[in-house]
C-alpha cells in the first residue's frame, strides 16, 4: 500500500508543482505579454477568501496537509491495499492545471493549454468562485480502451473558496454516447476537516468487454480521522450525482445510509481508530 499510496500523492504533487511555477501573465483572452513592449495596467490579484484559499492548489493543499497527518496509519494497514483511500485527491491533479492559466489570481477569463493534459481550457474567476473546464478531442489512443482517438473528453468545475468547496466532473463520450464518467467533490467543514465523494462509472472493462460498473467512495478527512465507506454499483456512466449542496455535510453513517439507499453494494467501510486504520463489520 505504501508504494502506492506514495506513487498518487507524488503524481498529485508533481502537478501542484506546476500550478505553482511562475509564468508571465496571461491577459484576459488568455494571451501572454510580449518582452519588449510597454506593460499594460495590471489588475490587483483578488484578495483572499475568509477561508485563507485563493487557487485550487490551495484547496488540494489543504487535503494534503490533514492526509499528513494520518498517511502513516494508512500505509500501516496490512491488510489487502485500499486504493479507494488515496485515489479521489486525483481530481486535483487534474483541476490545478487551470491555475496556471491565471496566476495573479486576477478575476476575468482566461484560456490556454493544459501542461499535463495538453487539453484547450478555461478559467473564470469572480471574486471568490471560479469555474473551470475543457473539451477537447483525443488525437490518439491513450490507455485502455476507454481511450481511443477521436473520442471527445471533456471537463466541467467549481470552486467556491469560501468556505472551500471544489466540484469536479469529467466524462468521455464516443459516438453520442459517455462511456466513462467521474465526478468529485471536497468540502472545508467549519472544523477544518474536509469531506470528499467520488463516482466513477464506465460502460467497458480493461479488456474491452461491455459492461456497466460504477463506484461511490466517501472519506472523511481530519487530524487523526480518516473515515470512509467504498460502494460497487452497476449503473456505469449514468450514474446520478450526489452532491453535498443537496445532501448536506454528510458524516460516514449517513453516507452509508444514503449509498445503500441509492442501490450500491457496501464493499468496505471503516476509519482511523487508536493510530490504526480499522476497517467496519459488515
């Protein structure tokens, strides 16, 4: 599990990295300032929210300081590895590549290419919300067969940044139709604990055989708390959303409760007791 685990946070870490470099700065349509020409005006970059975050990195930041601290008990466990606990962070290694699009935090739209994912995008920022996306075609096969050029991939979010709450949705489509789909949300609580669902549905398996799958996972992330609950369904990308707007700031019993009732199997469910991570009798 530690190997693992260490390979995602430094995939996600790699990609803060980026968002935090320095680039010259973009204008609102997105373009760069030429060297040599007079500088325009720059607008003064936004103020802070009350929450303290002012990017999206900030909020995985913030993820990523509270899973410090109980990263150890998880890495511990001896049991078969969880991946479910340290996949849905990924969301931002995605969504912090629209950070650099803007980086005097200025309010506007601005656009430019991914770094990582080479995909054309935005970002929009007014005062403490910005929204954020992509949609693009695949030039060539990627991985797997969820993969293939020409099919179109696209991505939608949100962050309001006060208090903290960061919505992540993409998809890929072929032929009319999604044959693969994610969404994801965190949430700052008013205790600076953070809470997190992730859905993934896709319509095919790793060797290409049809076949609907989907997977609800909820974590529950504080100093010495890593509550989570793991759930299998087989709606596929057509799975419905769950939000924290509409189901309020959930705690594991009721994610529990609100993913049986939503039709999904409980595959595991468990938390951090006494240092060690303990999983919950089925």
């Amino acid at each position: 599990m530690k190997s693992k685990s260490s390979a995602i946070i430094a995939i996600l870490a790699l990609a803060l990295t980026f968002a935090g470099c320095g680039k010259s700065a973009p204008s609102p349509a997105g373009g760069t300032a030429s060297a040599g020409q007079p500088a325009a005006e720059v607008p003064a970059a936004a103020a802070p929210a009350a929450s303290g975050l002012r990017t999206i990195a900030d909020m995985a930041n913030a993820w990523n300081a509270l899973f410090g601290g109980n990263e150890k008990a998880i890495n511990d466990y001896q049991g078969m590895p969880i991946m479910g606990l340290v996949t849905p962070p990924l969301a931002f290694a995605s969504a912090v590549q629209f950070d650099i699009m803007n980086p005097r935090n200025q309010d506007g739209r601005f656009t430019g290419k991914m770094m990582l994912a080479g995909y054309q995008g935005f970002l929009e920022r007014a005062g403490s919300r910005l929204s954020f996306g992509y949609d693009d075609k695949l030039q060539k096969d990627g991985f797997g067969p969820l993969n293939k050029a020409g099919d179109r991939v696209a991505g939608s979010g949100s962050l309001a940044l006060d208090p903290g709450y960061f919505i992540w949705e993409t998809f890929n489509e072929r032929g009319g139709q999604k044959i693969q789909r994610d969404y994801t949300e965190f949430k700052r609580l008013a205790d600076g604990s953070m809470i997190c669902i992730a859905l993934s549905g896709q319509a095919f398996d790793m060797r290409g055989e049809p076949g609907n799958k989907d997977e609800a996972i909820f974590l529950h992330n504080g100093p010495g708390r890593y509550d989570f609950v793991i759930a299998n369904g087989k709606t596929g990308p057509g799975f419905a959303a769950i939000s924290f707007a509409d189901k309020g700031d959930l705690d594991k019993a009721q994610a529990l409760e609100l993913l049986k009732a939503a039709g999904y199997e409980i595959e595991q469910s468990g938390g951090i007791q006494g240092g060690k991570l303990v999983l919950d009798a089925q």
